[in-house]
C-alpha cells in the first residue's frame, strides 16, 4: 500500500534479507511473488531490489508441492526480462552506453539465470515452455560476451553445469543410438525416430551449444603466466605461476570446451575452422582474436577421434603456417611463431602417431631457437620441453627411414642449436634432452648419451678448474665465476631429468666442485668480514653463492633420484662433502 519511493525500497531490501529463512508458506502459499512482478519488477526504480528477491527465492530448497509457482516464477520472471530489454540487444557492444542501474540489472539477470536454471533445470524443461527454455539460454549467451571478468565467471559456473549435464545424460544412452543426433544439423530438421529423451534435449539446445562455442573461445584465457622476476642473487630468472585466477578461469573454460566438443565435435571442428579462415582472410586478425583461438585450439586436445583430431590439426598448422608466410612484420611473424608452438605442444598423440610431423616440427623449435624477437625463443624452448616429455621415447629409438635416433643427432648439433639461448634456456634445452637420455632402458647406451650431452658444459668445467689452479686470481673474475655457476646449473637440471643414470657425470665433476666450493666458501667469507653485511650485495660475492647453491642442489637432486644407488652416495659422497660443508656452515 505504501507509495513512497523510500519506503518501498527499504521494505524490499528488509524483505530480501528475510527470504532465506522465513517459512516457505509466507513464499509461496501467499500472493508474495505475483505482487514483487506485477508492481515492482518493471519499475527502474525497484527492479534491481526486486530481481534480487526473485532470485532469493529461486535458490530456496522447495517441496514438490511447490514446483508450480517456481515454474510461474521463472515464466513471469523471463516475461519481464523480454519487456525491459530484448535479447536481440547487442549487451557486448552496448555495456559501456549503459546506466549503471542497466548494468546492475543485467548482473542482476545474469545471478537469476544462473541461480535458478542451476537449482531448477530439469524442473523448468519439463513444465515450461521450449521456445522459453532457450529464450532464457540465449540471455545467458548475450551476458557471457560482455567484456567483464566476473560477469563472465558467473556465467562460466552455469555454463560448465549445463553441459556437463547434457554430456552425462546422453553417455548414458546406448553409444549405437547415439549417433543420428550426436552431429546434428541445424535446429529445425526433422527428429530422428527413436531418438532418445537426451539426445531429443541435447538437440533443442543445438543453436545455444553453438552460440556458447563461439562465445567460449572469444573469451578464451591465457593457459599460464609467466613472470620476469629477480631471484635472491640479482639474477633475471623466469616463473611460471601455477595458481592464479587466469589459470582457474583458464581451466574451467577448457573443461567446458571438451564437454562442448564431446557433445559436437564436428560442429567444434568447422567453428574453429571458421574462425581461423577469418584470420586468414584478415576479417577478424589480431594478435588478441588469434591468440585466443589457438589457446582454445590447445585446450581441446584429447576430446577428438584420432581420425577427427589428424584432419583437424593438418588444417589447423598448414594454416598457421601459411598465415606466418604471409604475415608482414617481425611482430606479427613472432606472434603466429608462439601461437604454431603452443597448438603443437598441445598434441602429443598426433605427434607420436607422426614422427615426420614430430621431427619437422622439433626442427622448426631449433630454428625458432635462433630469433632474437622477444618470448620467441622462451616459446621455443617451453615447447621443446612439453614434447621432450610427453614424447621421449619416439627420440631415443631409431625410427623407419632414419639413420640413428634423433637424440642423437641433437645432442651432436648442441653447440649450434643452442649458441643463441639466454642461460635460463639452455638450462630447459638441456632439462628436455636429458628427459629423453633418461627414457633410454639401456643402460651401456645412456651413459654414452650422457657423455655426449654433457661433453659442451665439461669443457667448460675443465677449463675453468685448469685455469683456476694456475691463477690463483681466476675466481676475481667475475664473469669466470658466472660460467661456472650457469655450468654447474646445467648439471642440476639435466639431473632432475636423467636421474640414476647420471651417476658418471656426478662422479667426474665432484671433487673439483667440492673444492671449488671450499675456495669460494672462503673469498666469500673473508670479504664480509672485511666490509661488512654490505659484501653479500656485490655482483661477484652473489656469482660466488649462486656457485656454492647449485653444487649443493646438484647433490640434493641427484640423493633424490639416485634409487638404489643410496649405499654408494653414503660411502663416497658423503664424506667428502660434509669435510668441505660442515665447516663453512661452523664458520658462517
């Protein structure tokens, strides 16, 4: 009965906390949400409030004697949806044009939608109207491309229940009458007969599934970030960030992408196709459309036949390649370069089924390892790791038409492939060759691997311990110091991948590392009690630590993986290094 403005919103906004817990009966067994439509839900000046109650009570856990007015809810709720704004409104284009009373209602509408189809799906199906059913969907699908995160996010939660559902309905129907409707046409054809309850409600959302494809890979995220940080030392090291909200939005849109390539995956296929043309034919290029389509690209990985999965990547590269060819720029070339790299590290069933396609494509990495646009040799390197990993064993056994394995060609071109790499790159170069030497059962045959992998970093070594013990000024020098720790650094990450087998190695590099960390231990120490806490801050005083750092990891790693080799660590390691650690440690 009230009339004032005021107190009509504050008695919605005492409503709305009351919602949760007064009896269900004050909800539905009264005139209560006929009269929140009727008189206030197309008010501006109520509506927000208003549609926050809605949405209260949709959430609610109802009876089944009230499943009527949840269903005359949503129907009148969707009605008033269609009168204040249509759904054939460009809400992407036209979020910024908005009022922020307009863009609270489409946040608002978003929190309804998602609320009540999430609670209530199966209900609303089987009592509302179809054309409703999907007019609510195509909403959601209107909300999902506006250019907010957390609007988006919301949606996301939504999206991944729904399809996830379809996908579990129709797995349990028999897979030999599921194939006349799992690669439907457009909406509109005729139902096939026989045709089960799933597959006949998987194919009413046939135009929504597609619209949300689309939807999904504009709005793909990064798969993972990386961070240019300064360690302890002043070094400019690189850091992969495992946990942050890009990647759990990356990830919930990866999942939602394989439900929707399992459910269609020709229609999948022909989108990305699509959409990848448009690249082509400058339509729609930009390093941000492309990137996005190849991160989506990737994140499907796995979810096609093998039949599907070969046709869809051949296309995929042969284009990106040509695009690269034709792409004007060092940029654009740098771009196309990461984005080839990504989608091919994301395929390694196609890779093991292809070892043409493996080796050309390893090739491609080394020459990318040669570019001195930025990321791109980073890109390379990350990439040639990811298949070092997942495809090890196709390196280290002789393939058709090939004259030895492939590693070991690699590791006797290292000096070359490698001779433009930043140290932190040769450290994964080096991490993804020795995945492939520890793959090698044989154990005669990966020791002359690791000999070969390691005889580039052990020149070095010897070198500067030869040249060390002829000068005793050599470790003043401060870019001596530096190589020795990237070579002992090298050690470190081509152990954590060999494992045992690098047993050998250790062996002809550790008593002079020992005895290097006894000497720097000692310069160290003696110039911070000369100058003062102020040493540990000179460039050649944290080269020095970063030496005593790595040969310590180097033996912590090697513990780690060393397996049954524990008793001979005990006899010959052991002593030697406490000797060298435990006083160093007295006197610090």
């Amino acid at each position: 009965k009230a009339t004032q403005p005021r107190l009509i919103l504050a008695t919605l906004e005492t409503l709305l906390r009351f919602l949760s817990w007064i009896p269900l009966g004050y909800i539905f067994e009264t005139n209560l949400i006929s009269n929140l439509k009727n008189r206030f839900l197309e008010k501006p000046e109520t509506q927000n409030v208003t549609l926050k109650c809605l949405t209260e009570i949709g959430s609610l856990q109802t009876r089944p004697e009230y499943d009527a007015k949840l269903v005359s809810l949503f129907l009148m709720t969707v009605e008033s949806f269609t009168n204040i704004i249509s759904v054939d409104t460009d809400f992407a284009n036209d979020w910024d044009k908005f009022s922020d009373q307009q863009q609270e209602f489409i946040q608002n509408m978003a929190m309804f939608l998602t609320i009540f189809l999430s609670a209530h799906l199966k209900l609303v199906e089987k009592h509302v109207p179809q054309q409703q059913v999907l007019l609510a969907h195509r909403y959601l699908l209107r909300v999902s491309q506006i250019e907010e995160r957390e609007l988006f996010k919301v949606c996301l939660d939504y999206w991944n229940i729904f399809v996830r559902g379809l996908y579990e309905d129709l797995n349990r129907v028999p897979a030999a009458q599921q194939q006349p409707v799992l690669n439907l046409g457009p909406a509109g054809d005729q139902t096939p007969i026989g045709a089960t309850e799933a597959q006949l409600r998987h194919r009413a959302y046939h135009d929504v599934l597609t619209g949300l494809r689309y939807v999904m890979i504009s709005k793909m995220a990064k798969p993972e970030e990386v961070l240019i940080v300064e360690n302890d030392e002043g070094e400019i090291v690189r850091e992969f960030i495992k946990e942050t909200d890009t990647i759990t939005l990356y990830k919930a849109e990866r999942e939602c992408l394989i439900f929707l390539t399992h459910l269609d995956s020709s229609d999948m296929e022909n989108i990305m196709l699509d959409k990848l043309s448009r690249q082509m034919d400058r339509s729609e290029w930009s390093w941000n459309n492309l990137n996005k389509l190849c991160w989506a690209i990737g994140s499907i990985s796995g979810a096609m036949t093998e039949t599907q999965e070969r046709r869809f990547l051949v296309v995929t590269i042969k284009d990106l390649l040509n695009l690269c060819e034709n792409s004007r720029g060092k940029d654009n070339k740098a771009v196309i370069a990461a984005n080839i790299m990504y989608v091919v590290g994301q395929y390694p069933r196609f890779l093991k089924a292809h070892w043409k396609f493996l080796k050309t494509v390893t090739n491609k990495l080394f020459e990318f390892m040669h570019e001195m646009h930025e990321g791109v040799r980073d890109m390379a390197c990350d990439t040639f790791i990811k298949i070092a990993q997942k495809c090890r064993r196709h390196f280290i056994v002789q393939q058709p038409e090939e004259s030895r394995p492939f590693v070991e060609e690699i590791i006797e071109n290292i000096a070359q492939i490698t001779s433009d790499l930043e140290p932190q790159q040769v450290n994964t170069f080096y991490e993804a060759v020795g995945t492939m030497v520890g793959a090698q059962p044989n154990p005669d045959i990966q020791q002359e691997l690791v000999t070969g992998l390691m005889r580039l970093p052990n020149s070095m070594w010897s070198k500067a311990v030869l040249a060390a013990g002829q000068n005793s000024n050599f470790l003043e020098d401060s870019d001596a110091v530096k190589m020795m720790g990237n070579v002992l650094r090298i050690n470190v990450s081509t152990c954590s991948a060999i494992g045992k087998g690098f047993l050998s190695q250790i062996g002809l590099i550790y008593h002079d590392m020992l005895a290097l960390y006894k000497a720097v231990s000692e310069i160290i120490s003696a110039t911070v009690a000369r100058d003062g806490e102020v040493a540990t801050r000179y460039p050649k005083i944290r080269a020095m630590r970063i030496i005593k750092k790595e040969a310590l990891r180097l033996i912590d790693v090697y513990v780690r993986n060393c397996g049954d080799e524990i008793q001979a660590v005990n006899q010959n390691m052991l002593p030697p290094l406490l000797e060298v650690v435990l006083p160093d440690y007295a006197s610090n």
